[in-house]
C-alpha cells in the first residue's frame, strides 16, 4: 500500500552565542545529546570543527570556542535530538526535512521521470529564476536528482531509497528531502518548533511545497499527511556501520580472492596473522 513511510527532521547543525542568558545550560544539554549516542555504542574522540575544540561521535559533533557552541547532527539522531536541543536563539546553519513516501508498484523509469518534470517547469521560469536540476545515476540503478544549489538557502534532492539502503523495509521508496541554509534553516527550526506534537505532519506538508514549487508534485494527500509517522528505526553504531562495510566492499573481494590466492595470504593481507603462520607444508619445507 502506498504511504508515507517515515517523515521528520534529517540533520542539525547550529551554533548558539555565548552573549546570551546561560548559553552554559543549552551547552549542557548538547553534551548530554552527545552522552546519548556514545551510549548507544559509539566511539568518542577528541576533535576540532571550524575553530570549534570538542568531540564527535556516531556522526555527530559537539564543540566550544570562545564566542559560542556549536553542534551538527546528521541522519536519524537529529530526528531523535532535536526536540531537546532547539533553542529560539540558537543559529541554524543547516536544517533538512525529509519524507520518505514508499510506492504501491515499482518503476524503474520513475527518476527518469521526476528529472524531466523538475526539467520541463524550471525551463518555463524565467531564465534568471532558473534553478539548476540535475540527475545522477549511481551503478546500483539508484537515481537522484538534484535541484537547485546547496551554496542557496533552498536546495532539494529526490532519491531511490531502497536502491541507497538496500533495506526491503524502503523497497519502492523514494526520499525527498529539502536541504535549508541559514535563515531559511533557522526560520524553518523556529516555524517546526511551534508544532512539537505534530512534527512528522508539518515536514510533510514543508516538503511537499518544496518540491510542489519545483515541479514534482509529490504523491501524498493531506490525509496521508495526518498520519505521517516520525522515522522509528535506530541509528547504526559505529560498529554495524563497519561491519556493514564489511559485508558490502570487503567481502566481494575476498570471495574473488579465495578462488585463486591461499587463504592464509588474504588473511595476512588483512594482517590477521602472520606472513609465514598457516603455510601449508608442502610450502613451508621448500
């Protein structure tokens, strides 16, 4: 059945200044949010960001100079974050919104199609009103396309969700997000704030104007909208992002390998033993 199957804060990044009342309290509360995902079961290091001296974490960063704060979040934590670290007096140098919307059929012509209408309705525009639209396929057969400019307050970009995942739980699901910069993004944090208890219904709306504006005008009513759900899936740790990244880039390799090298070669090559450990005797007595 076709529906929204997720909708809600994407990514966080703002700075608050240390000019205003108690900045150490929000400064707390990020320190708190960075506590949370090192929880979860990722890795802490010390780092720096912009002239910013703090740490990151699963992705995420937080930080302190001497005029200000400054924290970015990316993925599903700033879904799940977000809610207790905004502050109307926070700046927000980015804010992305997304709508995962998960089709009844499959169409692999479906970014092919989304870039011609963003194409067709940018050419009507008036030339200096034009928007550049772009389309990117990748070797997986997922596509995206891009509108607009992220140097702009207001970029978009519409992807194949199950194509980037290779999750079946996003099988014929397309993601539409909206990139915002600066004061669009602080206006939009502030605007969103207002409506804490009903975040996953003000996104989708958010989202569909966005691209509603651009030319693709995305398959949900206001109906779905109501019933939009905020993304319940856990962030990966650091540990399942690298296993994952075993299974995907590394484990091709060595299946390839294993048909014509010596196991214990690869498994020195990837220094889990020795160069001489494990020889086969007819080699080692040679």
């Amino acid at each position: 059945m076709a529906r929204i199957v997720e909708a809600g804060i994407d990514y966080i990044s703002a700075t608050l200044h240390k000019d205003v009342t108690a900045p150490e309290l929000w400064a707390a509360e990020a320190a708190r949010a960075m506590g949370l995902i090192e929880d979860a079961g990722n890795v802490y290091r010390l780092g720096g960001f912009n002239g910013y001296q703090g740490g990151y974490c699963g992705g995420a960063f937080f930080g302190e100079r001497d005029d200000g704060y400054h924290i970015h979040i990316p993925g599903a934590w700033a879904g799940i974050l977000w809610s207790t670290l905004h502050d109307d007096r926070l700046h927000y140098s980015r804010f992305d919104l997304e709508v995962t919307w998960q089709f009844d059929t499959d169409d692999r012509e479906r970014g092919e199609a989304f870039f011609r209408q963003a194409s067709e309705f940018n050419r009507l525009r008036p030339l200096k009103q034009q928007r550049k639209v772009r389309r990117i396929e990748d070797d997986g057969d997922g596509v995206t396309v891009y509108i607009g400019s992220r140097k702009s307050e207001h970029f978009c970009r519409l992807y194949d969700k199950g194509a980037e995942t290779g999750d079946e739980a996003y099988e014929r699901s397309w993601r539409y997000e909206v990139e915002l910069h600066n004061d669009a993004a602080t206006q939009a944090a502030r605007f969103i704030w207002q409506k804490t208890d009903k975040v996953a219904r003000v996104v989708s709306s958010t989202v569909w104007r966005y691209f509603h504006e651009r030319g693709i005008a995305p398959p949900w009513t206001k109906e779905d909208e109501e019933t939009a759900l905020r993304p319940t899936s856990t962030p990966k740790t650091d540990v399942e992002r690298k296993l994952q990244w075993l299974r995907e880039q590394v484990a091709p390799t060595v299946r390839l390998l294993r048909k014509s090298v010596p196991e214990h070669t690869i498994l020195a090559s990837l220094g889990l033993v020795d160069e001489l450990d494990g020889l086969p005797v007819e080699q080692s007595m040679v």
